[in-house]
C-alpha cells in the first residue's frame, strides 16, 4: 500500500504532464475565449475564477495537514502530535486503526464544511455577482446559470476533497496525476465544444463540473483498493478526537497561511472589479494567468517529491531533502528564465495573431509580475521545507502580507489612482517586506555544515 519509498522519475514526468494540463489548460482553451468571448465576459470569469479559488479557505489548511498526516502513518508512526513527530525505520508496519480513525475526522470535517461552503456562494456570493452585473451590457441570465454551476459543483468537490489527501499522502503521485490529466482533458473538451455551441460561461462551468466529478470517481476507486477495504475493514479506529485535536493547532496555522496567500494572489481582481473597468480585470487576468502558469511548471519537481521530504523527516535523513530543494529551486529559476523569455517576446504578438479581443498588459507590466511571481515561488518551496517539520512558523507573516496586500490595494486604486499597477504591485510589495526573503534564509540556516551530494535519485 505504501508507493512514498518508490516515488521517482515517472512520477515527476506524470507531474509534469498533469500540471501541463491542470494549469495549461487555461492557456489551451485561452484561443478558443479570447476569440469567443468580450472582454466584459471575460473580466466576469476572471472574478468567478478568483472567488472559487478563495473556496479552498473553508478546508483552512486542514488538506495539506490531513495529507502530511497520512504520510506520517503510512511511514509508520503509531501516533500523531501537534508539533514534532516521531522517527520510525523504514517498512515499519502500518497501524491502520490509526489510518482508520483519521479517515474518519476527514469524512466528518469536510461534510460539515461543503454544506457551509454551498451556504457561503448561494448567499453572499450571488450577492457580490449581482453587484458586479449592475454594469453588465451581456446576457445576464447565462452569467447567473454559470455561477449555480459553480456553487454546486464546488460544494461537491469540497466534500470529497479527502480523496486527493488520501492519495497523495499514499505516495501514489503518477496515479493522481494520471487522474488530473483525464479530467483537465475532459474539461478542455467540453468546454470547447460547448464553446462552440455559444454557450459562454455556461461552457466553462459545465466543463469544470465534468472534470471534478470525473476525477473524484477516479480518485476513490484508487484509494479504496481491495486490499485497502479489507485492512480497515478489520482495523479498530482509534478515537476521533485524538487525532482530531492532533492535527487541528498546525491545521489551523496552515488554514491562516492559505488565507493570506489567497488575499496576495487573488484579491486584485475581487476588488479590483468594483473600480476598474472590467476590460482592465481581464487584461490583467489573461496576463497573471499565464504568469501562474510558469510558477506551477517551476514547482512540479519540488511537488512531485513533498512526500518523500515527509519521510526523510521521520527517518531523520536530512541531505536527500537539501539535495530535493536545491534542485527544485534550480529548476523554478529555470522556468522563469526561459518561459518568461517567451512570455515577453511572443505572447502579445501570438494573441493578435489568433484576433483575441482582450490584449496582455504591456511588457513592463508582465517583467514585474514575473519578477513578483518568482520570489513568491521560490519562498513558497522554502516555507514547504520548513513544514515538513510539523511546524509552521509562517502563518503570522502570510496573513499579514494577505492584509497588507488588502490595505495596499485600496490605498493605490483610491488615494493614488494608480489603476491596472496597483493589482500588479500590491501583493508583490506586501511580500518583498518579510516573507520572501525569511524562509529561504530559515532554510539556508538549517541546511549550513550539511552536504549536497548531487545525484540522479533523491529518494
């Protein structure tokens, strides 16, 4: 049951493909938009696009958490902290009734949380599209269709989102990528070919609700193989609580830390919209978008090996995690460098060719978002090191920067007038003051006097 120890190469190249698609997705079907849609359309689903990334709030950390945890157990802990953890030696025999009970607080957290979720978007979030549409020169019935699509679909991938913890924390990274890529490609053709049809943003959230309904089938029959059934089957799962009130203090740290990199990264057009016209927001959007592109390229090797840095951790073996983390920020480097290249030369000039109706920002605006996206990346690999740990000390500095991203944005859009360069600015300044600059120097720290031995295999 236990694939952490064999995570390798396929696995990174099924990463790749899988991030290719989940992410790439948006810049495949972008022709197909760019040439369908108005920009006002356009700025609409940019908006829904940022409020149901916000949606990941509700888990507030508890997947990352609930997945190191699986790992934890899988790796051959008997019992789980709130700081800290224990060492085992590798093949230590699993204790399933502990797997068993923290499957258990899983189900039960993330039922309650997709009702509140569905109550959230059906009620405040229609209120804030309403809002939004009082200018809207489209059809604003589809827009309202799309959106109860979204509501509901979103509230069922909530729901079953201990699926992918549950996989991931397994180590089976090639099959839960391979289960991405079948569902970013049934989404990208459903939603051309609705597209095709005119159906607009409908075609958009149908295509999502197709993907996430398929992948969540995919991901439990996975999960729950024969084998799996009959070990927790057997298994007597140790008491709820427990684990429950084990996970729950960095759960809730990591929960602080998701919300303050929700407000940096997307805030700007939620906010944004309410000032600037919403041609603006979908220039900016197209141009962040393909920006988040190469940040998500850049950071599939140092996702791809999250598992096995959880189980160096408890075996207490610290130079194959330095070797993962040096190379994961060669190759983040790397992506920017030449992806950002292309970015800068080719990508105004491929949009006019395809007749997009929504142009990129201009250059300067695209070099410092890049510059702004690879600091980010680069923190966010420092932070995911230093987590592995069991400890989170950067939950304070992300929710500040989240604030300040907030306070900064309403500061240049009002008082200064700085329009499309206060989205652009405001979370990039918020960040450069702490965060990343500190968990790259916390890792460097702990790495000094350890060696790195550079070698094809970092397991």
């Amino acid at each position: 049951m236990n694939s952490i120890s064999s995570i390798g190469r396929k696995d990174v190249y099924w990463n790749y493909a899988a991030t290719f698609l989940q992410i790439g997705a948006q810049a495949i079907i972008l022709p197909f938009i760019l040439r369908a849609f108005p920009q006002e359309q356009i700025g609409i689903w940019m908006v829904f696009s940022s409020i149901i990334s916000i949606v990941a709030l509700l888990d507030f950390g508890f997947n990352p958490s609930f997945t190191r945890n699986v790992t934890y157990v899988l790796s051959g802990v008997k019992t789980l902290k709130v700081t800290g953890l224990e060492t085992a030696e590798r093949n230590t025999e699993v204790d399933y009734g502990l797997l068993k009970g923290l499957i258990s607080v899983m189900r039960s957290f993330y039922a309650r949380i997709a009702l509140a979720l569905f109550v959230v978007l059906s009620t405040a979030g229609t209120y804030y599209v309403s809002v939004i549409l009082r200018g809207y020169t489209g059809d604003k019935s589809e827009v309202i269709i799309a959106w109860l699509i979204l509501c509901l679909v979103n509230a069922y991938g909530f729901y079953t989102f201990y699926y992918d913890a549950l996989l991931v924390g397994m180590g089976k990274i090639k099959r839960s990528r391979q289960i991405i890529a079948l569902g970013q490609v049934l989404y990208l053709a459903v939603a051309i070919a609705f597209i095709s049809f005119e159906f607009g943003l409908i075609a958009l959230a149908s295509a999502q609700a197709v993907s996430i309904m398929v992948r969540r089938i995919f991901t439990y029959l996975s999960v729950y193989t024969h084998d799996v059934k009959k070990q927790l089957k057997s298994a007597s799962a140790k008491e709820r609580g427990e684990i429950f009130r084990a996970v729950y203090p960095n759960a809730v740290k990591l929960g602080l830390t998701s919300l303050g990199a929700v407000l940096v990264l997307r805030s700007q057009p939620i906010i944004g919209a309410i000032f600037l016209p919403l041609e603006d927001i979908a220039s900016f959007g197209i141009t962040i978008q393909l920006v988040g592109i190469l940040s998500g390229i850049g950071m599939v090797y140092f996702q791809t090996y999250n598992p096995k840095i959880v189980q160096h951790r408890v075996e207490n073996n610290i130079v194959p995690i330095k070797n993962i983390y040096i190379k994961s920020c060669l190759i983040l480097g790397w992506v920017f460098i030449a992806g950002g290249s292309c970015l800068l030369l080719f990508g105004p000039r491929v949009l006019t060719a395809i007749g997009s109706y929504t142009p990129l920002l201009p250059s300067i605006y695209i070099f410092v978002a890049l510059v702004i996206a690879l600091l980010e990346a680069n923190h966010v690999i420092a932070a995911g090191i230093l987590v592995s740990k069991n400890h989170v000390p950067f939950f304070k500095a992300s929710l500040f920067a989240g604030l300040m991203t907030v306070i900064l944005l309403f500061l240049f859009l009002v008082v200064f007038g700085w329009g499309v360069w206060s989205l652009v600015l405001a979370g990039g300044i918020a960040q450069a003051i702490y965060q990343n600059w500190k968990w790259p120097l916390e890792v460097a720290k702990e790495f000094k006097g350890t060696s790195y031995i550079g070698t094809k295999n970092n397991g």
